[in-house]
C-alpha cells in the first residue's frame, strides 16, 4: 500500500467520483475525500487553479493530478 498522501475532490452526484472512490477504497488505498458541494471554499481553490470537473486525485509526490475515473492512472496508485 501506497504511503503518500492522497487527497479526493468529488461532488455530489457525480458517477466518475463514486467509482474513483470505490476503486480506491476496494484496493484499500487510504485518502481523504473533500466534497465540493459541501465545501464551496475547495471548488473555488480549484477553478483558481484551472479545474473545472471532478473527480480529481492529487498525490503528495505528483505535479498533475488524476482527472476522471482513470482505472490505468489509479492502477499506479494500488502498487
């Protein structure tokens, strides 16, 4: 299992998020999830910095982070 941290940005109702977030629970890959609907201040940090969807996967160690359901680029993530 992975030790770097890694961060979740979804929002309510979107199906990519869900099975990002499934994904990486089944491979018991530990993350913290912020919900943009329930936290306006982290959907305005993003449009800020250019983001406009979600599901997005920051890594600790990455520049550029996962954006969308991307089972290949989360593959990585699992080892």
């Amino acid at each position: 299992m992975n030790k770097q941290k890694i961060i979740l940005y979804t929002r309510d109702g979107c199906m990519q998020c869900k099975m990002t977030k499934r994904y990486l629970s089944e491979h018991q890959v530990d993350f913290q999830e912020i919900n943009i609907s329930e936290n306006p201040a982290s959907a305005a940090y993003l449009r800020e910095k250019g983001f406009a969807s979600v599901p997005l996967v920051f890594r600790q160690d990455q520049d550029a982070p996962i954006v969308g359901f991307r089972p290949e680029a989360l593959q990585k993530l699992v080892g």
